[in-house]
C-alpha cells in the first residue's frame, strides 16, 4: 500500500513539473517524459500487484470458509484418512459443483454367516462350517452379559483353528484336562503364527442387538494381553458386567456397532461416531460395513 502512494505521488510530480515546464530545454523535457512514464508503469504494476492480492485474499477466505463448513459436516474415517481429504484428492480436474458423495446399494456390501459359539464338543462341526465354502464373511458370536460359560481356553482354541492347525486343536479339546490347561506358554507360537478361518468376532446382547465386533486376528492377539482371565470371564458371561464398558478399556481390537433403521442412517452415524467400520443388521440381513466401501465419489 505505501509503494502504491509513493509511485503515485512522483509520478504526479513528474507530471506537474513537465506541465509547468517553462524553459523548454529538450534534455529536461525528454527526462521529465521518461520519469513521468516511469512512474506510471511502476503504478500500474502497483495497482495490479495491489488488486491481484486482494482478489487473492478474497478467494482463499472464501475457500477457507468453504473448507471450515466442509469439515464441520466430516469427521476422520479413521486415523489418517478423512472425508474431506478424499474429497480434496479428487479435485483436480472436476468443479466442485460435481462433486457428491453416494451411496452404494446393499448390493455391494458383505454379508455374514455367523456360528454361535459352543461347548468343546461343538468344535467339530464349528471346524466343518468353516471349511464350507460361502459367499460373505465367517463370524464367531458371543451372547454377552446373559449368563454363559464362555472359557477364556475354549474361546482361544476355537478362534485359532485354521487349515493348517485343525490336528493339534482337536487333539486339545477332547479331554477337558486339555483344553483347561490351554494356552501353555509354548502354545503362543501357534496361536500368534495362525490364520483363523473365521474373520470376525461379534458380541450381542441378549435380544440379538449387535454390541460390536472384532477381528478375530486382532482379537486373538489382545486375549493374549490380558493378564486377568477371571475379569474378561466375568465381563462377557456375567449378567451384572457391562461388557461394552470392558471392551472399551480393554480391548482395541474392538469396534462398537453403529446404529440406524436404514443403511443411510448407519452411513450417518459411522461419520459421526468416527466408527470405520461396523456389523448392523439392515432388512433382516447381517452386514459387516466398512466406511470405505460405503462411499465413493460421483
């Protein structure tokens, strides 16, 4: 702002002495041309420099108050990754007006087929399920807070089997002196180093409400954390434990359920709750939802 006073202040200088110019001396005159000229192309750079800034100024405010009420409306997917950044990313070459954000049909998600956790002579036909072939994902459930016997040796032992480990999970849960004992501290190797065929690990309520889920790797791999077997006992299998509560303090490997009549409303809350992914039940129909997969750009 003061170049732009000082380049206008000599240049009406230079103008009002040729002007005002007398003596008609040429030199002086060609020189007082070339300060006058001078001055008003430093001015008209000015003015531009002046005016480009300010419109400048003007278009990031506005897009800097355009960004705040887009992430006013969004929240992370998860650590790293959030609805606004995806947004940004595929901005180039596309006007904003074209961008939106859809819906996928429930045609595109995966659903579940889960097997209700059972005794040590429920493994065998757990082990046969697994191996049946099916479209959608393969969960293990657990009916928490409703008075069961779920065995922290026995939830280990069915969360583990794989295709390669089956012998040495049979051979384990066919005496109770056996599984009982399970996990010895060499048995950790086999059970860090397995596959699980089953996917996911979803805990209900006694109505069948989906509480949450989780990997059943991850999952596998906080049990072995834990150094109170008898609290995560009575925290799922008592009917006066608030599992939720435990899982939370916990358990990261958990994920809570996000709630809705619909799978827009679902979708709603996932971003608002910052849940990434979830297993909810839509139409009758179990579904494991993953945030990512829900949505895609237009």
């Amino acid at each position: 702002m003061i170049g732009l006073i000082l380049s206008i202040t000599g240049a009406a200088i230079s103008l009002v002495l040729l002007i005002i110019d007398k003596k008609k001396d040429k030199k002086r005159q060609i020189i007082l041309t070339l300060a006058t000229v001078g001055f008003l192309i430093f001015l008209g750079q000015q003015f531009l420099g002046y005016f480009s800034s300010k419109a400048s100024d003007e278009i990031f405010k506005n897009l800097d108050e355009r960004t705040k009420v887009i992430k006013a409306k969004t929240t992370h997917i998860d650590s790293t990754v959030s609805v606004l950044q995806i947004l940004i990313s595929k901005l180039n070459n596309t006007s904003a007006e074209k961008i939106g954000i859809a819906v996928k049909s429930l045609d595109d998600l995966e659903n579940l087929h889960a097997f209700d956790k059972g005794n040590p002579e429920a493994w065998n036909q757990y082990r046969n399920w697994l191996a049946t072939p099916f479209k959608g994902k393969k969960a293990l459930r657990f009916v928490a807070n409703n008075d069961r016997h779920y065995n922290y040796s026995l939830i280990l032992l069915y969360l583990m089997t794989d295709s390669n480990n089956s012998q040495l999970v049979r051979n384990t849960v066919r005496s109770y002196q056996n599984w009982s004992n399970f996990p010895e501290p060499n048995d950790w190797s086999n059970i860090n180093s397995s596959t699980p065929l089953c996917e996911l690990v979803i805990f209900e309520d006694s109505n069948g409400n989906v509480l949450g889920f989780a990997k059943t790797k991850e999952f596998l791999l906080n049990l072995n954390q834990i150094t109170d077997r008898d609290e995560f006992e009575s925290a799922l299998n008592s009917s006066e434990g608030d599992f939720i509560s435990y899982a939370k303090n916990n358990l990261t490997s958990f994920y809570k359920s996000a709630k809705g009549k619909s799978l827009e409303d679902i979708s709603k809350s996932m971003i608002r709750e910052n849940i990434s992914q979830t297993v909810s039940d839509i139409d009758s129909e179990r579904y494991y939802l993953n945030l990512s997969s829900l949505f895609e750009l237009k």
